[in-house]
C-alpha cells in the first residue's frame, strides 16, 4: 500500500474534496463529494474507505473550508492560503489566482516565492459567484453545463444589471418574457457574474498571468469571458475544484 | 497664461467651435421640430428655447476641452459660493453636474464600474462614484475634461463632498477651499453666519493666489447681481406651473436647469430664462400644458434619476399625470431674494448657509406642503435616493404627514440618481400605477 | 490574564441617578464630556447597541442608512432612552444629521434635546466656531438644569479629562506588556463610554500597576473604523495567535484629545476636539490619515491594519482605496471588511481574518 503523507480536505460550502499527496506533494488520490451536512460523519466515511488502498496511518490532516471546525486535523488554515499554495505548486509561478466556489470568489495575489500578498473577496451577497449562475440553472431546469454551451455560441447578449443574485434570477425571467432569446439572456447573465468578478481583480491590481481554481473554473463560458475582460488566458489547472485540498496537504508536509 | 493653449483655445473653442454652435442652435431654432422618439400623443412639444440649453451647456463643455493654460479652472459642488471664483475669472466645471450628464446619457455605469474597480464601495454617492470613475479611466461623453486648478466644497448640500473632495485633491495635489456651512436644525444661529462669512473670506486669498490675481468687488457685485437676477427668473419659471394645466413640468425643468447651476452669474444665463420665460407665458396664453391630457398634478422630492427620466415622464404623462414642482428645482431658485448686491460676503454667508439640503427634515416637509397647496397638487413622489442620504432621510415620515395631514397621495420611489442597478423598471412600474390609482 | 470588573451601562446609571445626576444619552461621535459633567450630567454614549432589533428604526430610516444609526433609533423608539433626560445628537455625518434633525421635527422625545455642530478643519476660525457653539450648548443645558457652573468648574473637569487623555495614551503605548485579551483591554477603553471620570481613571490605574516588562510575544495588528462590533472580532484575532496591538476607532483613539491652551474654558474644549486625531469624519487629508495611521504602526510594532466598516458608512469608504494604496506602498498590510453591527460575525468575516493574520505572519517569517 502505497504511504501517504499527508492528507488535505477541503470543506466548501457545496462540495468535499480530500486529496492525499506522497512526501514529494505528488497527489496519490483526490476525492470530491457533494458535502453532506454532517461533515464529521462524512469525511471519517471517506477516510475509512481510503484505507482500503493507503497507508494513511501516520498522515498529516490539514483541513480548510467552512466545514473545518467540524473535522479532527492536525491543522486548520483558511482557504486563501491553502488555494494560494495549490496554485502555485501546480502552476509553479506567482500571480493571481481566482477561486470561484459556490458562495464565495476569492481573488488572490500570489508573490514570486509562492507567499500570499494580498487577497479580497466578495461582499456578503452572492452575484458573481457559483450560486448565481446555479439559481438561474435551477430555475430555467437547464444545466450550468449548458447554460455554459449557449453562452459560448450566442452571438448577442442581453444586458443583465442586477447586482443582487436573486433579483438577477427575476430579471432573467422578465428579459424571456419580454421575447429576448434564451441564449442571449444567458450570455448577459455570465457577462454580470464575469464583470463582478474582474472589478475584484482590477480593485486588488492585476498581476498575470490569471490562475483559476474552484469549481466554476470549469465554465468555460466564465474562462472564456475573464479573458476577453482581462486580456489574458487563464490558466486552469485539469481538476480546479482540488486546489484548495492540495494546497491544505502541502501544507501539511512542512508540518 | 500659456501661448500655445490660448491659441488652441482661441482657434478651436472661440472661432471655430463657437460659430459652429452657433450656427447649429440657428438652424435647429429654424427648423424647430420635436425628435422622432417624443411622444407627441401624450406631451406637449419640447420648449422651442430649449435648443439654447443644448447651445450653453456645449458651449460650456466645450471651452472646458481647452481652457487649461487659458483661464485658471475650478471644480465645485452644486451648492458652492462660485460668484467669487466668477469675479476672478475661473472656468468653473460642475463635477455633480457633469455626473448628472453622464447619468442621462446612460454613461454613467460604465464609468462608476472604473471607480469601483480601483475599491470605492458601491455604497458611496454614485455622482462621486461617476466623478472618480471619470478621472481614473478619462471616459466622459464631453470629450475631455479641464484638470483643476482649485477645488472649492461646500458642504450645505451634504458632508459626503467633503470626502469625495479630499479624494480630488489627493488626485490633483491642488489647493482644496471648504466652505463648511453649520446644518441649520430650526433657524441659523449668529455664530454660524459669522463661521462662514469668515471662511468665504479667507477663500478670497486662495482664489486670489490661484488666479494670480485680485479680486474686484464691483465686479463681484456685478456677478451677484447676474447671479441673483437668473435666480429670480428661474424661481418666477417655477411658479409658473400654478397654472392649471401646467406649461412645462418638472422633467422639463431638470433638463433646464442646467444653465441655473452651471453657468451662474453670467449674463447670457439671465438672457436665456428671459426668453425661456417668454416662450412659457405664450404656452399659458395658448392654454398648452406639459402633459396633454393633464388629470393629476404632483411634486417631485430629491435628485431626479437621470438615466430614467423619458422612462418616468412617459409612464406618468400616460396616465395623465403632470409633475408641476419639486424641491430640487426649486432649491436654485428660492434663495434668490436672499442675495443682497450691496453686501455681496454677508449676503452669501447667509444665502449659501440655507439651501434646502442644509436645513431640516421638517422644513422640507413644509416646502412640500406649500407646494401642494400652492400648485394645488394631488400628491407627491418622494424619490428614496440610495446615494443621497441627506436628502432622502426623513421622507419616511415627510411621506406619512402629507398622505395624513394632507390628505395627498404619497410615494416613496427607491433607485438612485446616477446608478441604474438600483432601479427596477418593472417594480417601479407597479409601485408608479399604484399611486396613480390612489389619487383616483 | 488580568481580570477587572467593570459594572454595566445600567448600574452605572441606576447609580448616577440615586446621586442625583442627570442623565444624557450621548449618540457618536465627538463632544466635550467635560460639559455634560460640569452640570452634574453623567454622559451615558449610545453606539449602536449591537444586536438591536431594528424594526422599529424603518419607520423613519430607509435601509441604506448605517447599522449604529439604525440601533440608535430602535434602542430609542423601544423606550431604553426612557431613563434619560436629556438627549444630544453631534453632527458626525449626513445620516446622524438626519438622526437628529428626526428626532426634532417628527419624534419629538420628552427629553431635552441636543444637537452639536462640529466644524471640520483643523484651524482657528473652527475653534472659535466650536467655542461659540458649545457656549449655546452651556446656555441650554443652564436653562434645563437651572444654574450655570464656573468656569472654575468647567475647567476642573476639563483637566479631568485631559489627564484620563494622558493615561490612555500611556497605556496604548505600552499595550503589549499588559496582561489583557484585545477583548479584554478594550472592554476597559470603552467603558469610558459611560462611567464617571473618577472610576474609569481607577480602572486606569490598577492596570497601570499591572504592567509587566514581558512582552506578548504575538503578532499585532491595527484595528480601524467606527466601533469593534460585534465585540467577539477581537476573539477571532487573539485565536490567531494575534492581537490588537492599536487602533484608529471613532469609539476609543480617534477621541483621545490632547491638552488644550487656552485659559477659557470654551476655547479649551474646542481646541481638544478640532485638534484630536485625524477623523474620516471631520474629513482631513489623506497625508494626516495616513501619517497618522502609519505612526500608529510604528509606535505599536503592528503588522498590518484591518479597517473594520460598518456598510454604509460613507465617511470611511471614500478613504479606504487610496488610504490602502500609501499604505501598501510603505510595505504596510492591510484588510477591509464590511460589518453590519446587528449581525453575528459571519463565517466570511472569520475566514477574511484568518487569512489575513496567516498572511501576516508568512510574511513575517
């Protein structure tokens, strides 16, 4: 059985991710579950079922995410840092890393050596971050997956300038019943939740090249419109929703 | 003075861009005719005078474009002392104002996102917002705008220009004069005048320094008297609208009034409200009012919403409903006999201490009720303005006493002057039939 | 840890009132405490509270006035002024204006009521202003009380204060050899919100005795805006291993007036307030807020400065971009966050923090 040295959960709002890395940071495995409310029950869930393949006796356990305080860990460290350190061991370069989860966007400056220089995040409300595309896609019983698709191929876009994610959802509605086209609609809707969140990255001073992480990095509607706002190509590492676990269990190692 | 942008100046402002104008104003005046868009079913004609508002406020833009290097430049609030800075010769520009003109042409969201982008809150005044927003990214529909060389702030409209100046002149590293005029809760204390008598005087050598240049008190009478005079024909331009049916409502009246804050104290402003007043007592003699099929007649409290007003105008005058007054309007105007040309400095620590904005929530709801007996109103529109909280706080109750005590119908609109996303078509729509439904 | 009891807000009145003392619910921000006191006034501040219920506010206040105004109303309207007798409402922005200008015109409390006009410069022609106005407020507060003490009087009081002045200062600068939480130390500082000189100068003075020459061997921060509300904000510092090592709050340094000159004891209690610490509110420059700030660092060792903003309060928003682009340029840390003070510190806030002191601490390795 292959022996882990550390291990990082990340706790989200929405979602669990566990990743395991060897003493290099090599990930061995990575995890990712709809979060369940009894996070405690979840995760020794998970870990048990992790011990049929690894050695995780002796593992570090670094945790993040709302639901850390709810898991037994050897450390707790906030996802600003873990999501920093993940990005830029996986990237292994500075710059600005954003972080779109379900409630929260983070944006991160990240220094050359990998430090954390500064970083905001959204107000309280939630336009411009997962939640608002999410509500619409409930609401329009159409998935963010396609939502993402007719975005891309709209020729045209409807201007949606709510601020708030719930009267977004209702303006939506009334755009479709004034007879705009879905798919018009649906490009203005990425465009407002783009818009927030390059205010954030101009409001904490661009530094590129542009990183992604969090489970919307994968919109390719939302990649694609952050670099027609910001003139620059993100970079979106091959599974973005681990970023903040990895980070946690990289922390881990230097423990 | 520098040679090279007086000669630009003189070039492209004096003889090329003024005849132009000009000659545009002739032409439209000649061929006066409203725009395809205007609902000529529901409303009276634009005013044909209007076409010289277009002109002053080109104009005025226009020279801004290239009067640095020409004229010593001075930024001011709305409210500011400005008949000073005229005696010295200032090209004084309007940050509120130019906020306003890019909330008309809908400009303004697109640049208050510049501000917001570099970290001011979307909870500070959008004027401030659109301003700050125009000096970081240069975005403006006038073209360009001329950099100060004084800021003047003079917080009887609000404190928050106090901060929203300090912010200018972190930017433009210029002197800042604050005129800081002591919120009037009843009545003006002696202290207060005197306060502020002495900070208008102590503004003069500053000016002076900045203008390089001394001040002329016959001229300064002279500009008071210019000033006080287009007051006067502004507020007599207001009253007006006792007539029933009224001859130009209050949406008219925000587009109007641009000369009144912008351009006071010159004499082609007096001209202007002469022959704005004339045109306006040859529509009463006709029998022409605002809204064609004028029903309702109501006042309008707090800052217009700029990039709403065909919206508003429309839906109301659909309904037969005609906004005849308001206290904003109004606030350029009723300060008017105030002004003493003999004693210019007293006279203006007094006139610029009692602008409607700088007294209280109950004086406010006693100019609302004069207006609605005076101009025989059945109700009234309390615009909630999210950026103005000095004029917006007690309308709760304002709106309360009028719909009890007077027995006026009473709406409390929420949006805000300059920022769209706080204003709802649809909501507002409802909210709007609703209140014509009352005063049915 | 010291330990030190401090009585309540309602004790400290139930007692002043059995002393025969009047009572003045004082709203935020700046006013000569020394005033109310010559008359025989306990001034008893009303910041907020936090956790008010605020309903009963919206019937005079729209949304988008600020949280402390809104409480300040609720806390009113719900009767807990009763007790007062007198109400004084300073002039510190455009919503406390519309706070008291209500209050005059369409609440009408019972009370006596007080408003103070605060100039905003830092110069002569202000401090003769205030003199005047706090001679108006003297004048009123003769009438309601029913004799005018000395000037004798006054300026005991005055000096009174002054001194306090002088041994809060002290103890800010020898902040980190006290044996005090961040909660626990400024619970002390603001219970001058409301105790009588004499009794918070003793409070003063037993932590004075307490001081030791060990250090706490922690990373400290600077803590800026209104108020520290909810107060548990300072926890989540201290379980980061972290402290509030200064602070720039209207509640507590940004009232630590210095001496004033004058003999007139009008002009003294004026000089105080128009020459007190840099205030977004009275609007100075960005150059005294900032070498302000960055002095406020220098003297504490601080690593780094959390503007704490109550939503809606314009005064400070305006200073924050361009305040955290000097400060950033001087190598100086720092984080805004937006606090609502009837709201539980959400998770957000806490995470915000955290990663703040983290970042803070990698930094310093």
């Amino acid at each position: 059985m292959e022996k882990v040295k550390s291990i990082g959960i990340d706790a989200g709002s929405t979602t669990l991710k566990i990743v395991g890395v060897e003493e290099e940071g090599k990930i061995l495995f990575s995890v990712i579950e709809d979060a369940d409310p009894k996070i405690e029950e979840q995760t020794d869930k998970l870990l048990g079922e992790l011990r049929n393949n690894y050695d995780i006796e002796n593992s570090k356990i670094v945790a993040t995410g709302y639901g850390s305080n709810l898991i037994k860990a050897d450390k707790k460290v906030t996802e600003i840092t873990c999501h920093a350190k993940g990005i830029y061991e996986y990237f292994k370069t500075g710059g600005t890393a954003v972080d779109i989860g379900g409630q929260d966007n983070k944006v991160i400056l990240i220094s050359k050596n990998g430090k954390v220089v500064d970083f905001i995040m959204n107000d309280k409300c939630a336009s411009g971050t997962g939640r608002f595309l999410e509500n619409t896609s409930w609401r329009l019983k159409i998935s963010t997956e396609k939502m993402a698709e007719l975005a891309i191929s709209s020729d045209n876009e409807v201007k949606i300038s709510s601020t708030c994610a719930v009267f977004a959802e209702s303006e939506v509605i009334s755009q479709l019943s004034r007879g705009q086209k879905l798919e018009h609609v649906i490009k203005g809707l990425h465009r407002a939740m783009v818009k927030r969140i390059t205010s954030m990255v101009y409001a904490i001073g661009f530094n590129p090249p542009l990183m992604l992480s969090g489970g919307v990095a994968k919109n390719k509607a939302v990649a694609q419109m952050l670099e027609e706002e910001l003139g620059e190509k993100p970079l979106i590492p091959e599974n973005p929703q681990i970023m903040g676990a990895f980070g946690a269990a990289l922390i881990g190692l230097s423990e | 003075m520098n040679l090279r942008d007086s000669i630009k100046y003189l070039f492209s402002y004096k003889i090329a861009g003024e005849t132009f104008i000009k000659l545009n104003t002739k032409k439209a005046f000649k061929n006066f005719k409203p725009p395809k868009s205007w609902r000529t079913d529901i409303l009276a004609p634009p005013l044909k005078t209007g076409v010289y508002t277009k002109e002053i406020i080109a104009k005025h833009y226009l020279e801004g474009r290239y009067v640095n290097g020409v004229k010593p430049v001075a930024w001011v609030t709305s409210g500011a002392p400005i008949e000073i800075l005229k005696a010295l010769g200032f090209y004084i520009l309007y940050p509120e104002n130019h906020g306003a003109l890019c909330g008309a042409r809908k400009a303004a969201l697109e640049i208050s996102e510049e501000a917001e982008k570099k970290g001011y809150s979307m909870d500070i005044c959008s004027y401030a917002r659109t301003d700050i927003g125009s000096i970081l990214s240069k975005k403006t529909p006038v073209g360009k705008l001329p950099k100060p060389d004084l800021l003047l702030c003079c917080t009887n409209i609000c404190q928050t220009v106090l901060y929203w100046y300090r912010v200018l002149a972190e930017y433009y590293k210029v002197p800042l004069i604050v005129i800081d005029t002591p919120f009037v809760y009843d009545e003006a204390k002696e202290h207060d005048i005197e306060y502020v008598k002495k900070q208008l005087e102590a503004s003069i050598d500053v000016s002076e320094m900045v203008a390089k240049k001394s001040l002329s008190f016959t001229k300064l009478k002279e500009i008071v008297k210019l000033s006080k005079m287009a007051a006067e024909l502004w507020l007599e331009i207001m009253s007006s609208n006792k007539n029933i049916p009224s001859p130009i409502s209050v949406f008219d009246q925000f587009i109007h009034m641009a000369p009144i804050v912008e351009k006071r104290g010159d004499a082609v402003t007096v001209d202007f409200y002469s022959k704005m007043l004339k045109e306006i007592k040859e529509r009463i003699k006709n029998g022409i009012g605002a809204v064609k099929n004028e029903k309702k007649r109501v006042l309008w409290d707090n800052l217009p919403i700029w990039y709403k007003i065909k919206f508003l105008s429309e839906f109301l005058a659909e309904h037969g409903v005609s906004v005849v007054a308001s206290t904003y309007t109004n606030a350029w105007g009723e300060l008017a006999p105030m002004m003493d040309i003999e004693r210019p400095i007293e006279s203006m620590a007094r006139t610029y201490t009692y602008p409607i904005l700088n007294r209280g929530t109950g004086h406010k709801l006693k100019t609302m009720e004069m207006m609605v007996k005076e101009f025989d109103l059945d109700g009234a529109i309390l615009h909630s303005d999210r950026s103005c909280k000095p004029y917006s706080v007690g309308q709760v109750d304002q709106r309360l006493k009028l719909l009890n005590e007077l027995g006026a119908a009473a709406l409390l609109l929420e949006a805000d002057h300059n920022d769209p996303r706080a204003f709802s078509d649809e909501q507002s729509k409802s909210r709007l039939k609703a209140f014509v439904e009352m005063m049915e | 840890m010291l330990h030190i009891d401090i009585p309540s807000r309602k004790e400290v009145i139930e007692k002043a009132k059995s002393e025969g003392k009047k009572i003045a619910a004082i709203y935020p921000i700046h006013y000569p405490r020394e005033l109310f006191r010559s008359f025989n006034i306990q001034p008893i501040e009303v910041w907020g509270p936090p956790k008010t219920d605020t309903k009963k506010a919206n019937a005079h206040l729209q949304s988008y006035i600020c949280s402390v105004v809104q409480s300040g109303l609720a806390f009113y309207l719900e009767k807990q002024l009763d007790i007062a007798d007198i109400i004084a409402v300073p002039h510190s922005c455009d919503s406390l204006q519309g706070l008291g200008s209500i209050f005059k015109d369409f609440i009408n409390p019972k009370h006596e009521l007080i408003t103070i006009y605060l100039p905003r410069e830092k110069n002569k022609e202000n401090v003769e202003f205030l003199s005047n106005e706090l001679k108006r407020i003297y004048k009123q507060l003769s009438e309601f009380c029913g004799f005018s003490p000395s000037s004798e009087k006054l300026m005991e009081e005055i000096k009174k204060e002054e001194e306090i002045d002088e041994i809060v200062d002290k103890l800010y600068r020898i902040r980190e050899n006290l044996p005090l939480s961040s909660r626990g130390f400024y619970a002390i500082l603001r219970s001058r919100e409301y105790l009588s000189p004499d009794e918070f100068k003793s409070k003063l003075e037993y932590i004075l005795l307490h001081a030791s020459k060990g250090r706490l061997k922690k990373t400290g921060v600077v803590f800026s805006g209104l108020l520290p509300e909810p107060m548990e904000i300072f926890d989540i510092i201290d379980e980061m291993d972290c402290f509030v090592a200064m602070d720039d709050m209207a509640c507590c340094m940004r009232r630590v007036y210095g001496k004033g000159n004058s003999d007139d004891p009008f002009e003294r209690m004026a000089e105080r307030i128009v020459n007190g610490p840099p205030d977004p509110t009275k609007g100075n420059s960005f150059n005294e807020r900032f070498g302000f700030l960055k002095s406020l660092i220098e003297i504490s060792g601080a690593k780094g400065i959390v503007f704490y903003n109550v939503k809606f309060c314009e005064p400070e928003y305006f200073y924050h971009p361009i305040l955290k682009e000097k400060l950033s340029k001087a190598g100086i840390k720092s984080l805004i966050i937006e606090t609502d003070i009837n709201e539980p510190i959400s998770q957000q806030t806490i995470t915000r923090i955290k990663a703040f002191t983290e970042m803070l601490r990698e930094n310093e390795q």
